[in-house]
C-alpha cells in the first residue's frame, strides 16, 4: 500500500517529460533528423536521466528514473558545443529567456485553472551569431498548489490509518484528489504557437565561447524548470532571491 501511494502521489506532482506529439511550427522530423527553420538537427539516442523528488507522504527524497527525448547533438552537421568556456548570455531586459517567456505569455497563462504549472523547455539551441536555433518543448503540465498538496498529504495519511485500522486497503485512497490540472489540446497548441513566436523574436543572445572562439551551444536557463503559479487568473513566479516567494507578473 505505501508503495502504491508514493507511485500515485508522485506522478501527479511532477509532469512527464515528452515533446509535442505532432510537429508543428516547421518542426519536421524525418528518422533522427529534425529540420526547424531550413535547419537539420541530428538527435542522439533516447536519454534517460535520475531525477529526485520530494514524496509528499513522508517528506523524504524518492529517486526515479525518467526517460527523455533525444537532443540535438549537430546543426547543419556542425558538433553543438554541450561544455563551453562561456555560456551563451541573455542580453534581454528579463533576468533569462524563460522570466521573457512568462512575461510575454501573461495573457495566455492567466487563463489556465488556479495551480502550479511548468513550460516544458529543454534543449534550447543558440548559434554562433546569438539567435535561439532550435528548442524542445513538452507542453505546459500543471498540477493543483502546494497548499492543496499538503492538504492531499494529510489526507492520505487519514485515509491510510483508517483503512489500515478498517481491514480496508486500496478503498479509501482510490478517493483522494490528486489528478493533475487538465489543460485542453487548443490551450496547449495556442501556448505552443505562441513561445515558437517568442522564440524565433527572442533578444539576441552574446554567444557562447570555446578557445577564444563564438560557438554553437546549448543555452541553460534555471526558469525553465520553475514552476508559475496561476490564482484567480493573475500570474505568479519564484522570487530569485533567497526568499524564494511567489511574485505576480
């Protein structure tokens, strides 16, 4: 039973990583060649990396495996540079490209239902003149608010000990309130339209460097990970400071 719980617990907490199922935005994919803007893009190998969470039952660390996509490994066949002597900076008015990403996105965002989301970016490409070349992107997932999280957790501590005390295992927990937040396909596919927009528009970076010289690389963004909050339909972010508290944007 406990492990059940962890299982069930953690999925609806942390999205499943995957890229859009149907390549749209003159994203076409021909075996391991994607080609995005008259530019052809080698993919490696599916990846699969170790991922920790934290399990909201006990409050201790679970480690699970999670299959990703493969990433571009050449552009145009030139190598993509993964260990560069400077990354690639972001020479916007935001902090990084994913806080220009929200911004820009306000209007779309603010309309999903109240909870806690994620813009699904990895991989993002920046070539040698600072243009964003080439990103993957697994939609928008969302689950209910920390709040509401730890209130499922006292709940499920509830329903454990009266079905442990009841003789009932399974019954109660099958009850408890954990689904993700739903997002319907035309929301998704018009967020999606829309950061392929920002992307091809996004402020040119200074391009990364690799002995004394511009490279092709890949661009890492911490905000890409963080999640945004959506209450009442205003938008919220993560502090940068240590204080790390939410802010409307």
């Amino acid at each position: 039973m406990g492990v059940k719980a962890v299982v069930f617990i953690s999925l609806s907490v942390v999205g499943v990583c995957f890229s859009m199922s149907a390549f749209s935005q003159n994203f076409e994919r021909s075996g391991n060649i994607i080609t995005y803007k008259g530019n052809r893009f080698e993919m490696s190998e599916k990846r699969f990396d170790t991922v920790t969470i934290i399990d909201p039952i006990e409050g201790k660390e679970v480690t699970r495996i999670e299959g990703r996509d493969a990433r571009p490994i050449t552009m145009n066949g030139k190598p993509i540079a993964a260990q560069v002597d400077q990354q690639p900076y972001y020479t916007g008015d935001t902090k990084d490209l994913g806080k220009h990403l929200l911004i820009n996105l306000k209007d779309e965002l603010s309309k999903l239902k109240n909870g806690q989301y994620t813009l699904g970016i990895n991989d993002v490409v920046v070539d040698e003149n600072g243009k964003v070349v080439y990103f993957d992107y697994g939609n928008v997932s969302g689950r209910v608010t920390d709040d509401e999280m730890a209130k499922v957790a006292a709940q499920t501590h509830t329903a454990m000990t009266n079905a442990s005390d009841t003789g009932k295992h399974g019954v109660v927990f099958e009850e408890i309130p954990t689904k993700p937040v739903e997002i319907s396909k035309k929301d998704q596919d018009y967020i999606f339209n829309k950061v392929c927009r920002l992307m091809e528009t996004a402020p040119v970076f200074k391009p990364a460097t690799l002995n004394g010289k511009k490279a092709l690389s890949f661009y890492y963004c911490r905000s890409f990970s963080d999640d945004f909050k959506i209450e009442h339909h205003k938008l919220y972010s993560r502090g940068l400071d240590e204080h790390w508290e939410w802010k409307e944007l």
